[in-house]
C-alpha cells in the first residue's frame, strides 16, 4: 500500500528565505508523485507531478521538487519565499497513471515580512 | 490550463434532506473523475471513483447508498448526499483527470447540514 508522510505540519519562513517542504512516500512500485497547494476555502491547484525522466521537476510560481528514489522522497523548494506563497501544501502519490491520489496529512507554510 | 469547476461552492440544509454538487470539467473530457472528502485541518480522503457511464467504485467505508455518485457524460459527475446528517458536514472535492495522469481538482463545496 502507498502512503506519503510530511515532516512537519507547520512550516514558518521569513520573506526572501528559502522554503523547504519534506515529503517521503512509500510505494512498492514507481511512483508518480505530485504537490499540490491549497488556498483556505479553495480547491487544490497543482504546484508540479514527476512520473518519469529527469528528476528535477520545475513547477508554477517558481517550486521545485527533486525525486530522490534511494531517499523515497520528493521534498518541495522554492529559493525565496513571497507573502503570497502561505497556504497548504499536499504532497501526494498514485501508483499508476490516472488512478486515484494518496496524500499527506498537509503542511501549512506561514510567511512572515 | 484545465478548468474543473463545482456548484454549489456552499450549501446549508436541513438533516433528513439530500444535497446534490455538481463537478464540471470545463475545457477537456474526463471519463475519470475522484471524489474526495476534507475535514478540518486535514488531509483528502478519497470516496470514490466515478467512471464515465458505469458505477462508482467507493472507497472501504464510503457508503454508496448515502453518497451517491453519477458520471453521466464526460464533462459531469454528480454526488448526492442523501439523508444528510450533521457528521456530514465537511468540504467535498472533486477531481477529473485530464489525459492519463493528471488530476484537477474543482474549487470545493462546503456543506453544511443543521
């Protein structure tokens, strides 16, 4: 069975500083892996997915995240955080094209000025 | 970008009455398309998977006859919470999958039942 585990449920930076949110996943298969951010009282938008090829997936609004395989993990970064960037952030993983997400329990970043 | 839309984005109704939302893909055909449950302070919990023109598949748990969920075309799936209760008071969220690995998700309903 899959699962995901975010380290820690609440993330606070500074403005500028780098945000740094953790992700490992559990899969016995090749993982498609996936952060989505989440507004309060919105819907999930989609930050980046990695299925396959390079491991260094760049995302919307300057995200990225690297799979590491022999860490099983999939942390989220962004060099400099903006006021605009708090919110929730999902990191989940399916374990096929097109079938349904398993996700972490969230992490809730926080941007202070 | 893919555009996947909800209605109501809120409704409060009374208990013993049913609620239908409404998930919409509005630029791109989805034959799937994920229904997921949100409590506060939480993560998403899958319900169920709708396939287009066949029945639901609900997660362990998930009473299908109380959450009931219709994918009559492609662009529309539908969940109706029947004899609504107060515990299910929570925010539904839809998804539709665009090609074969992406999932948008809609904006949210929050429900309400008093």
């Amino acid at each position: 069975a899959q699962s995901v585990t975010q380290l820690g449920s609440h993330v606070s930076v500074s403005e500028g500083a780098l945000v740094l949110l953790r992700c490992n996943y559990s899969s016995s298969v090749p993982p498609y892996l996936f952060w989505y951010v989440q507004y309060p009282n919105q819907g999930l938008q989609l930050l980046l997915k990695y299925t396959t090829g390079a491991t260094l997936v760049k995302g919307i609004n300057g995200f990225e995240a690297e799979f590491k395989k022999s860490e099983t993990s999939f942390h989220l970064t962004k060099p400099s955080a903006h006021m605009s960037d708090a919110a929730e952030y999902f990191c989940a993983v399916s374990e096929d094209a097109g079938t349904a997400l398993i996700f972490g329990k969230g992490t809730t970043l926080s941007v202070s000025s | 970008g893919a555009v996947v839309s909800q209605h109501p984005s809120r409704v409060i109704c009374k208990s013993g009455t049913s609620v239908k939302i409404e998930c919409r893909s509005l630029d791109f055909q989805a034959t799937t398309m994920f229904w997921y449950r949100q409590f506060p302070k939480k993560s998403l919990m899958l319900m169920a998977t709708s396939n287009e023109g066949s029945k639901a598949t609900y997660e362990q748990g998930v009473e299908k006859d109380k959450f009931l969920i219709n994918h009559a075309s492609l662009t529309l799936s539908t969940l109706t919470v029947t004899s609504a209760h107060p515990e299910d008071s929570s925010f539904y969220i839809c998804s539709a999958l665009a090609g074969k690995e992406t999932q948008y998700f809609g904006p949210g309903t929050r429900l309400l039942v008093l």
